[in-house]
C-alpha cells in the first residue's frame, strides 16, 4: 500500500520537473527546437517576365488568403530564373517587378516574409545536401525538365536537370508544410516530398511533407486563351493575360479566344477551349451572367461574341487596379528594398534554424 502512493507521487514529481526544465529551455533544447511546426507556407515566383492570370489564381491568391493565418515565406526565385535566363541583365528591373506585382494583388509584408531567394544564401547550402539524395533517373524523367530541355536544347545545363532540388531547399528551408501553387508543380511537389523522406530516413526526422496547396479543391491550371496550354510568362504571350495588359489589349486578347459556331445539340460535352472560357467567366465574372450563359449553352441559344465581351469587360475590371497599383509601386525602388530587406531578415533567421538542426542531424557538427 505503501508502495502504489509512492509510485503516483514520484511520477508527479517528475513529470513537474520535466515540464519546468523543457520550458525554461534546460533539456532538450534540440529536440525542442526541432519539433516539426504545423502552420509553415513557403512558396515562389520566378523572375522571367510579367506576371499573368495563371500566376494570379494558381499561387497569389492563394498566397493573399494565407498570410491571414499562417506564418509565410514568399519569394521571387531568381536563382531558379538563372537556369533558363542566364543573361542577368533585366534580372534587378524583373525582380521588382514581381514583387511589385505580388504587393498589387494584396500581399502585405507586414504579415508575410517577402524576399528574394539569392538572399538567403543558406538555400544554396541545403541544395546541395538534397542534391546527394536526387537521384540522375528522377530527374531526368520530370516532366518540365524534358519540356524546357526540348525548348532550350542549346541550354540543357546541370541547374535546369536539379531544378526541383533547389525548389525543394526553398520550401524544406522553412519546414514549411503548405505550398500554395498551380497544378504544373504537382510533381515537383511529389520529388520534394521524397527528398524530405530520404533525408528523414537517413539522418533523422528533420523535415516535414511539404503539400501542394490551392483553398478550392483542386489545384488550379489557368488555360491560354488559344485552347493549346497554359498562360505563362514566356511562351503563348498573345494568348496569355498579364497583370500589366492595358485595357485595349485585354480586350482584343479576350475577344480574339478560340471559340466556334456553337453546340448544335442540346446539353452536348464542350469542347475544351470553350471549357477554358467558361472557367475564366468562372473566376471573374458575375455569378448571375455565368449561369445565363451556362444555360443559353446548354440550349443552344449561346451568342460567344455577346460572351466574350462581357468576359472583356470583367477581365479589365480585374486586371486595371492591380496593373495601376504596380506600376505606382515600381516607383518607389526605395521602398521595394526595404520589402526585399526585411523579407531576406525574416527568412533568413527561419533558414538559420533549420540549417542549425540539418548539420546537427547529419552529424556535420564538429565542434
Ligand atoms: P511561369 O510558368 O509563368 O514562368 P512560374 O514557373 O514562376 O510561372 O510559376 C509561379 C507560380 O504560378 C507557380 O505556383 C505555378 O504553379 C503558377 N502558375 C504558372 N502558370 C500557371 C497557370 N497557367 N495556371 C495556374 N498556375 C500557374
């Protein structure tokens, strides 16, 4: 009897002095520190051009809705711009002008870390330890890499084949969690998820999954208006919606989008390229108009001059404050350093941290 009340009070007693010396820091403090946190966003855009629709509801807005309530790093990867643009000549102007871009459509960097991805040096570092886990079979196969290989075959450079290697250091830099991005970096996402395993399994749980992130269901890939792929900044430019398109030129883009005579049959399939305009309606257009428009498909009485030129209108309505308050900010390089600097600060001592548990995991911590 003795013994049973002497158990349950020495387990008080050290269950108290457990709690008191994990939170006044005096043991584990590594593995404290290396608890994996739960609420982490990381994500980029690269510096090779104007920003376009596909930007916008793939990453952006998802990026605007996050810095609500989680802890965000956003960055302009301009070292990932470096594997298909290596002329650096317009790197500083398109760097501000993403960033510029990404303050327009509403990211704050009072809430959210924004910087600028050569800033944080420690990204080169963790590229390098993920790089030994990558695995030449893999990366050959991505998807993206064959595409800007077969775009670029005079270019086909180590840092294009080791792209989703330093993708995956930006995001694991952070332990970040969430990855707000459009549907082409799905796979990316899945080889960042296998890195983060194998470091993991070698050495220790360090790094967290990252997933792909959109608040709709799924994520998203913005079509160019052509029907033949999707918007982007340096391919299908015509049929590609910028943030920075004056009024005139949304117009003639949107009016010029493929479309054909019409369904001749009731309630028939559409055809993707009138899909891809009814899901640009979808985003911006009035929700009354979208279904009048779904209906007067469906029997047959759709009139896709009248459609397009409503499509137009709310396109311009969309596009002229952001493209207005861009170029405002453009004018202001002071304060866009400023943005970069506080941002680099932020992500930098988030980067530290973890590079503080990597080399410690990885035993590279000699003295
Ligand atoms: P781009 O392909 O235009 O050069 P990036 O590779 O810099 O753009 O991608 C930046 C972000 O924008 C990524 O999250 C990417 O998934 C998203 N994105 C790019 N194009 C589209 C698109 N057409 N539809 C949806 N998301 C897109």
């Amino acid at each position: 009897m003795c013994v049973s009340r002497f158990i349950p009070l020495s387990f008080v007693i050290f269950a108290v002095l457990i709690f008191y010396r994990m939170n006044t820091g005096l043991v584990s403090e590594n593995k404290a520190s290396a608890a994996i946190p739960a609420n982490i966003v990381m994500s980029g855009i690269r510096s090779t051009g104007f920003l376009h629709l596909g930007n916008y509801f793939g990453a952006i807005r998802n990026y605007v809705k996050m810095q609500e309530s989680y802890e965000c790093y956003f960055m302009v990867a301009d070292l990932h711009s470096l594997t298909t643009h290596p002329d650096t000549k317009e790197l500083r102007q398109n760097v501000h002008r993403v960033l510029a871009e990404n303050i327009a459509c509403g990211l704050n960097p009072d809430k959210a870390a924004i910087f600028c991805q050569s800033h944080v040096f420690e990204t080169s570092e963790l590229y390098l330890y993920l790089n030994m886990l990558a695995y030449k079979g893999e990366l050959e196969k991505t998807v993206t890499f064959k595409e800007k290989a077969r775009e670029n075959p005079n270019n086909v450079n180590a840092g294009l084949l080791t792209y989703p290697v330093l993708q995956a250091a930006d995001i694991l830099l952070h332990r970040a969690v969430y990855v707000p991005v459009g549907k082409d970096q799905e796979q990316h996402l899945e080889m960042a998820r296998n890195f983060a395993n194998r470091f993991n399994h070698r050495y220790g749980e360090v790094f967290p999954e990252p997933v792909a992130f959109n608040f709709s269901e799924e994520l998203i890939k913005i079509p160019s208006l052509d029907g033949t792929g999707k918007m982007s900044k340096s391919v299908n430019q015509n049929a590609t919606l910028y943030l920075s398109d004056d009024d005139d030129t949304i117009r003639k883009k949107v009016m010029k989008a493929k479309t054909d005579g019409g369904p001749t049959q009731e309630n028939s399939i559409k055809p993707d390229y009138i899909e891809n305009i009814f899901l640009l309606l979808k985003l911006v257009s009035d929700e009354g108009f979208v279904k009048q428009q779904e209906e007067a498909y469906n029997n047959c009485s759709i009139r896709y001059g009248d459609l397009k030129k409503q499509l137009a209108e709310d396109m311009v309505n969309f596009i002229s404050p952001i493209r207005e308050k861009t170029s405002e900010i453009l004018n202001d390089e002071k304060y866009l350093e400023q943005v970069m600097k506080k941002g680099a600060e932020k992500a930098r001592e988030s980067a530290g941290k973890t590079m503080g548990i990597v080399r410690q995991a990885m035993g590279l911590n000699y003295f």
